[in-house]
C-alpha cells in the first residue's frame, strides 16, 4: 500500500519549506511520497511532492514525528504514514539535501514578474533586503534588546534604522526592499530612507492576527533572496530561508548576542547559505559564526537584485 509523508500547516511557511528537505530524506530512504496541504500551494510549485490532505487513511499506522534523533530516524521506515512537524533530523543526511530541495521549488509566474518589474524601477542600484518580524514576535523592551530574552524576539526599530544608516553611509544610493509585518506605514523610520515593496496583496486569512501583513508572504520571501544584503529579524526562519536557501549566497545582518542597549547599537554578519535553520538559532542566540561589524571594511558589499535564479 502507498506509503506518505505528510507535512501540514504546523508552522509559519519558510519553517515548512525547511520541513521538506526533511520529507524528502524520507521519501528518498523508506519510499513515502511527499503529500502538501498548504494553503500557499496557490503560489508555490514544489517537484516531487502532491497536494493532498491526511483524510481517514493517512491516520493509519502513521506516526507524527515532532522530534527526530539520528537513532529514531530508522524507525520511521516501520510506518505506511508519517505526519513531519519537525524541521530537524540527522544533520550529516539533510545538510547535502538544502540547497537541491529549495530548487524544487518555484514561485507563480505573475508573482515572479511582480518582483522582476518592482525591482527593474531600482536596476544600476544597490539592493538590500530588510525583514522586519512582529506579531508572534513580541518586542519586549522598546530601549534594550536581548535576543535570549523570549523564545522568538522582535528588534526594536532603532536596530534597524542604525544598521540602515551605517548601509547607507557605505552605499549613498542603496534602495531598501523591506518585508514586515503589518505595512510600511507601520513603522515610522522607515520614512527616513528609499524603500519600497511589492504590490501584492496578502490572501491567506487562516493565519490569524500574528501573522498579518499587506503582502504576499511568498513573493516576499522570493524577493528577499534576490537581495545579496538581508537586515535579519534573529530566529526568524523568514529572514534565514531567503538569504541561506534561495538565489546566490547572502550576508545576513543580525544584532549581538549579547544584551544590546539603545545608545550602543551593533550589529554582526552570518553568512550560512544552504545551513539549516538549526545553526542560524544557534549563531543568533550564541554568536557563533557571527562577525561584529565595526566599520565600512567588515560592512558586505550591497549588490544589485539576482533575479536569474528564479
């Protein structure tokens, strides 16, 4: 009888596109097909996998897998049905696995040319993409800012604004693509420099109020990872699948790990493309792998937008 690996709507989108190189381990070992049943396959085309939700059948004999040791990895291969909540598995079998199953998946043709028109009004010019997270992600003090302080932290505006500047200072005429939650509008600093976003709507209102935004949440990942600069929002799986799966290798701009105050704002680089989001939490929350940005020298070279890839 057919064998399945389920992936369903457990978690924000980025964290279940990691998800799929985990389903496509074990479709690869054990023989399971890959079965979606996402909302978002309205826009995104993932080869190899179907839509198809669990019904009746998919519950028997199946698993549901939260967590998965390199010991309890073997086992799954006992089980017709495996529903994946998990993102994580054994490392040294997902790792080759990233950046082959990113290019599994393509965005709508029309949400493509909306990026590719959006950003041509910006061609010869400087890019960098900025990935401002609320909602979910609470702010927890509007004057310091420690990322251990709460399981999913937002960063204060002033954060950004400073890393913006110092970008600006090196690049005079970078343009700012930004993807936030709620609007541009919402956040006043952003007036203080050229930006922009792409003119899509948001569709999916089963994700409630913590996830809102103007824009489509597709388009907007896609559009990130054209950018070679991501101003980060630390563990957010959003602004890590962008830079660290999709296009070219990207510099992601992340603050310290350390409790950071207003009046002495930094900020460091990661550069982990095709790693899981297993190592961004880490380099976020422990600083391993970051390197502090001091001056224009250690600043990354802001490019113009890579559109090739999609």
């Amino acid at each position: 009888m057919t064998k399945r690996v389920f992936v369903t709507e457990y978690v924000g989108l980025s964290t279940r596109l990691e998800t799929l190189a985990m389903a496509f381990l074990i479709a690869g070992r054990f023989g399971h097909e890959v079965c979606l049943d996402w909302h978002e396959l309205d826009a995104l085309r993932v080869e190899g996998a179907q839509r198809r939700g669990r019904g009746l059948l998919g519950r028997l004999d199946s698993v549901k897998l939260r967590r998965c040791s390199d010991g309890d990895f073997e086992r799954i291969g006992r089980h017709r049905n495996v529903v994946l909540r998990t993102h994580e598995g054994p490392r040294a079998l997902l790792e080759p696995l990233y950046l082959p199953t990113a290019r599994r998946i393509t965005l709508r043709a029309d949400l493509v040319e909306t990026i590719r028109s959006t950003f041509a009004r910006h061609a010869g010019r400087p890019l960098v993409g900025v990935h401002i997270r609320r909602g979910d992600f609470p702010l927890v003090d509007a004057e310091t800012f420690d990322v251990n302080a709460t399981a999913w932290p937002a960063v204060p505006d002033w954060w950004y604004a400073h890393v913006m500047a110092d970008i600006r200072r090196s690049h005079p005429d970078v343009a700012f693509f930004v993807s936030c939650t709620g609007r541009l509008e919402d956040y006043p600093f952003l007036a203080d420099f050229d930006v922009f976003d792409l003119p899509t709507d948001f569709p999916y209102g089963y994700k409630g109020p913590s996830h809102a935004a103007q824009r489509h949440p597709a388009a907007d990942l896609w559009a990130l990872g054209a950018c070679s600069v991501v101003v980060a929002t630390p563990c957010s799986t959003f602004s890590h699948y962008a830079a660290d799966m999709l296009g070219a290798p990207a510099a992601l701009l992340v603050p310290p790990a350390t409790p950071m105050a207003q009046r002495a704002p930094s900020y460091a680089r990661l550069d982990l493309h095709g790693r899981g989001a297993f190592d961004y939490y880490a380099a976020c929350r422990t600083g391993h792998g970051q390197t502090p940005v001091t001056d224009a020298a250690t600043l990354p070279v802001a490019r113009g937008a890579n559109l090739g890839w999609m």
